[in-house]
C-alpha cells in the first residue's frame, strides 16, 4: 500500500516551524513549497481568525470517494494557499480523475472534466442519485469470487455503474484503474484485509459538492473554451515519463503525449492572455519547466513510503506552475 505524506521541512524561524508542525497534526496541514534550489516555505495563513480557504477544507468528508493514479490528496491540504487571493470566478478543472483539489477548494461553481466517460459518468451517477449507491456498496461483500464477478459485468443503469466502478476501485490491486484494449477494467484483486467499501457520508457530502458542478468527458482544451477573465483553472495531467520508473506513468504516457504536454502549456499561456487563473501541477522535469516561459515556479516536496520497501523510500519532488502568486510563497519567474 503507497502511503504518502507531505514533508514538512525546517522554515522560518523555531516558532514558525512549531505552529506549523501543530497545524499539522490539526485540520490545516502545511505543505512545503521549494523553488528551484532556493527553499521557500509556507508561512501559516496571515488571517487571525478562520479563512474562507480555511473553512473550505474543514470538513473531513471533503475527500475523494475514489483512489486515482497521480491523485493530489496529498497536495489539497495546502489548498489554502492554491487558491488565488481575488478569485471570483468559475472553477475548472479539466483533468478531474479523483477531484482532490476540487473536493478540497469546495468552490461555488466549477467545471470538471475528464477523458475518462466511465469516470465522468460514476460523478454524474453519485451527483444525481447517492442513495442508490450507497445502498448498492453496502450489499456489496469483500470477496475475491464477488470481485471477478462484478468486474466481468456491465450494468446499464447509471447508479449500479457507478457502485461497480467505486466497488472495485476500493477492492482492487493499489485502487489502479487499468483497462485492456477494448476497455475493459482489467486489474486484479486487491490484497486489502478491510477496505472501506461504503463511506456513506463521504458519498453524501461528494453528491452535494458535485451538484454546484458541470460534468464533461472530454479532452482538456475542448473544457476550457469558455473559460472567461477571473475564472480559476487547475490542470493536473498525466505526467511524463522518464524521470521515474513508475508504470503508472509509462502507462499514461500512452495516453498523454509529449505534444500533449505541449498542446497544455499553449492552452495555459492562451488562458493566461485570458486574464484567467491558471495553475498546473507536473512532473519536475527541465523539458516541462521550459514549457512556461513566464510562469512562476514552485517546487513541491513530499514523502512516499511505499509499504515495507525501505529502498522507495523518499522525497519526491513535483512542481507548480502558476500565473498568479500563491499566498506567502515566493516564487521564480522562469525565463
Ligand atoms: C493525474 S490524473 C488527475 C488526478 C486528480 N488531480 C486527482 O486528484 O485525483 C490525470 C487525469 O487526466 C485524465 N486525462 C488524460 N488525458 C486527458 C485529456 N486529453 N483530456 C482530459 N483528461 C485527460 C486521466 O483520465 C486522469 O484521470
């Protein structure tokens, strides 16, 4: 099982590194954002008192209900300092899968997307009808044989696709969503003792998040054509490969090219002339950072404790790319 957590380094003064290790251990855990080389941490909120940002993470079901291969869970407890300090406008996100930063932001408005239709499909399903799921899930038994059984069907009603999809992602081999060429779920059995299979109020609290959202399955640049001045874009693509052995990656890289990833960077610099927000989350690779002439640049530090491999062990860097400052971070401008 991957846990993974995000470091919290030495910043600031003793105190400062005091309250954020207690914070922490509280509702609001600090990331630790590094810019290249330099280190930059983050500073706790400059609000005496609760914060919109703040407030928006607080409620502990604000979590995913599904298990995503490059998931930013980790990231959405520094969501607080993601979101830009003006914003107003509409949320987008156009590259959804498990809707970390989407559940954490808790924005008014937004919309989600994904390439992914079975996906899209199991959100619009739990947006439209939660408590067929959640009665469907909690008849669901954790074996094996009930396992293959359930992958090798293909209900039509809306709520029992969803149930399926939700049912194998908790019972599946690492909650990895892999399909074969005619796109069928393919992934084993997973060896977990006592998976949650049916987190009711997670369910509840994702149907009425989702209800203030539009739903889309489609590619990332058809999502955002509409995207107007104020509006707040995260993008979280599949990310490259080569700078890690990690199959997830190989395996997206399939599916999310090098042009791509170039394609992305031209919406982004499109959206930014906009006078959009736009904030993306990618592999910390020279190649992609050369992508964003103009951005600023973070460096995003976490742990990952991969089971009993003492070897996998270690801190793992990501960047962001934004166009906008995020709160008490500095930042480099990339040239
Ligand atoms: C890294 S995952 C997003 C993870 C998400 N931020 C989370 O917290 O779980 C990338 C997602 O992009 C989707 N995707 C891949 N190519 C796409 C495309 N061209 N347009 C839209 N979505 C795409 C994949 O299906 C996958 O769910």
């Amino acid at each position: 099982m991957v846990k993974r957590i995000v470091s919290l380094r030495s910043c600031g003064t003793r105190a400062e590194r005091r309250k954020l290790t207690q914070r922490r251990a509280g509702n609001w855990a600090p990331s630790v954002l590094k810019i290249k080389g330099n280190f930059v941490g983050i500073h706790p909120p400059s609000a005496g008192g609760k914060s919109v940002r703040q407030a928006a993470i607080e409620t502990p079901e604000a979590r995913p209900i599904l298990k995503w291969a490059g998931g930013k869970q980790w990231l959405a407890a520094a969501a607080p300092r993601l979101i830009p300090t003006k914003w107003q406008g509409r949320y987008y996100e156009p590259f959804l899968g498990g809707g970390a930063i989407f559940f954490a932001v808790n924005p008014k408005r937004a919309t989600l997307a994904d390439y992914n239709t079975e996906l899209v499909d199991a959100y619009k399903a739990l947006r439209e009808s939660p408590q067929k799921i959640v009665a469907q899930l909690r008849a669901y038994p954790h074996n094996k044989k009930f396992y293959y059984s359930l992958r090798g069907k293909s209900p039509r009603a809306p709520a029992m696709k969803a149930a399926r999809l939700l049912y194998l992602n908790r019972t599946c081999w690492n909650g990895l969503y892999r399909v074969n060429r005619k796109g069928a779920f393919n992934t084993p059995f997973g060896r977990y003792k006592n998976p949650t299979i049916c987190d009711s109020s997670r369910l509840q609290e994702a149907s009425k998040r989702l209800r203030r959202a539009t739903l889309l399955s489609r590619d990332f640049e058809k999502t955002v054509a509409r995207v107007k001045r104020g509006d707040f874009v995260y993008f979280d693509p599949p990310y490259i490969t080569g700078h890690t052995n990690n199959g997830f990656l190989k395996y997206n890289a399939k599916l999310f090219s090098w042009s791509d990833q170039e394609r992305l960077a031209r919406v982004a610099i499109r959206l930014n002339r906009r006078g959009a927000y736009v904030l993306i989350s990618n592999a910390n690779h020279p190649d992609v950072i050369d992508l964003y002439k103009g951005f600023s640049l973070y460096s995003v530090t976490r742990n990952s404790l991969l089971g009993s491999d003492k070897k996998s062990r270690g801190s793992i860097a990501e960047i962001l790319l934004s166009n906008y400052a995020l709160m008490g971070c500095k930042s480099e401008v990339i040239k």
